[in-house]
C-alpha cells in the first residue's frame, strides 16, 4: 500500500534530484552510527545526505526523468545513501574521502583483500599470542624477550572470513585494513556518470601536471617565437638578453653593458698579467 508519506518523500527526493547539480550514491554498510553523523556534519557546506528505502529512490529517480538515471538507479542495492550538492562532484568525493577512518576487521566478517601482517618486532611480551598467532600461519618467534614476525604473513586470505582471534590480534597489533567511510558507489554531474575510480584523483598532482605542461608549453613558444599576450614578456626578456650579450660581446658601451664590459676588461687584463714575464 501505498502511503501519503511515501508519496511525499518520493516528491521531495524527485525534487532534490532535479535541482541538484551532483548526485551521489554512496554505500554506508559497516559503518558506524557515530563515523556516519560526523560525515554528515563536516559535508553540511557542500549538500545534503538522505538515506532512504531504495524503491522510494528508484521511483523518485524515475519521476525525475533526468539523462542516465537508469544507470545511477542501478547503484540503489543495499545500505545507500543519496548526497546531493551544488559543487562539482569530484569536491563532494574528497571532502567526503577526508572522512575515512580505519579499523581492524570484525570478527567473522569477510576480508576484501589479503591481510598481511609484515615481518619485525612487535611490544608484545612472550604468552598465549605466540601461539595463537603460529596456529593462524603467522610466524611469530621469542626474539630478546618479545615476540616477533620472523616473515610477512597472510593472516586472512581474500574471501575468507576473520576468525575473532585474528581478529584481536590485528587489533593488538595496530593492523587496520577495514575503511570506514561512506564508499560512494557513483556520482552523476547534469547528465554525466562518474565512476569511483574517476573520482578519486589526487588534485594536487593534476595540478602540479597541468602547471608543468603549461610552462612546457611557454617554454616552447618562446623558443619558437610565438607571440601572443601569454609569450611576449618572455619573448622581450629574450630579446634584451640576447642583444645586452651581442653589445658586450662587440664591446659596445652602454648603462647596460658598461659593468659587464669593465669586469670582462678585468678578466682580460688578468689573463694577460699572467702571461707576461716579469
């Protein structure tokens, strides 16, 4: 049944997607309730986050009639939530990435990667973890009085579930692999879909490159003698170098050239003192 709540929310959510400029979906699974609140405080300035049943987000996405929604529709499984914002997306992903904490991984729970536990010292004085850790495959020896990992270890392989006691010692040990953050699943700007992995740039790096190419670029055009209004303080630089080098090296005396001429005088005058005999 289908209620006049329900019909409201869709309303609102259809209207949120029509007047926003990036739209998110992202996936809160695991993610503590108080991780949550903070992530929602610190992103107020950039938009709002809605969590909402998924058929009430698809009928909204529907109703919204917007290029592509099918695809972002498509994101809609399991525990989502919506952000909405009036900034670029890829701001929206960094303010939301700078978020993420890290955790050791609950037990029972199933590792998304290999967890490694490295080789070396641990604080850790001989008892009962030496042995839980060899029962696991971890090589763990008595080494001056404490305990320590004789080689790198795959305590829990990719797929397989954390056994609780695994799951304390990576705990004990400081190994934190789980991220907690809101894990945006994808993005959409005015009709264009953003995948994760396109998101997630590193801005100061994309700059740097762009800053580089564009003195690449200067550089070139001076050499060429391009001019436009970006070039021709480089190309008047250029050319008073070049001609201030060409009058000293003919010996033509100018404000510009007279204390160059005198110190090459100088040097001329050295070099020939020490060649003459006296």
């Amino acid at each position: 049944m289908v209620t006049q709540a329900k019909i409201k929310a869709v309303e609102k959510l259809t209207e949120k997607i029509k007047n926003s400029r990036t739209i998110m979906v992202g996936d809160f699974l695991g993610l503590p309730s108080a991780n949550f609140h903070n992530i929602r405080v610190t992103t107020k300035d950039l938009g709002e986050i809605y969590v909402v049943k998924n058929t009430l987000a698809k009928k909204a996405f529907e109703n919204a009639d917007i290029p592509q929604n099918s695809s972002l529709a498509n994101y809609l499984i399991g525990n989502i939530a919506l952000i909405f914002s009036n900034e670029n997306p890829f701001k929206v992903y960094k303010k939301i990435a700078e978020q993420k904490t890290y955790a050791p991984p609950k037990p029972n729970s199933v590792a998304n990667e290999d967890i490694v536990i490295k080789a070396g010292p641990t604080p850790f004085s001989p008892g009962p973890m030496a042995a839980e850790m060899q029962k696991y495959g971890i090589k763990a020896a008595i080494k001056k009085g404490k305990i320590e990992i004789g080689e790198d270890s795959v305590a829990v392989k990719k797929g397989a579930r954390v056994p609780a006691a695994v799951s304390q010692i990576l705990g004990k040990l400081g190994i934190t692999p789980v991220e907690l953050w809101l894990r945006i699943k994808a993005g959409y700007e005015r009709g264009t879909m953003f995948s994760p992995e396109i998101l997630n740039i590193d801005i100061d790096s994309y700059k740097n490159k762009i800053i580089s190419a564009h003195q690449t670029a200067m550089d070139l055009a001076i050499a060429e003698g391009i001019c436009n209004k970006f070039t021709v303080n480089g190309l008047i630089a250029k050319a008073f170098f070049n001609t201030k080098n060409l009058a000293i090296e003919r010996g033509i005396p100018a404000k510009e050239t007279v204390n160059s001429l005198i110190a090459k005088a100088g040097r001329c005058a050295s070099a020939l003192k020490s060649n003459v005999k006296g």
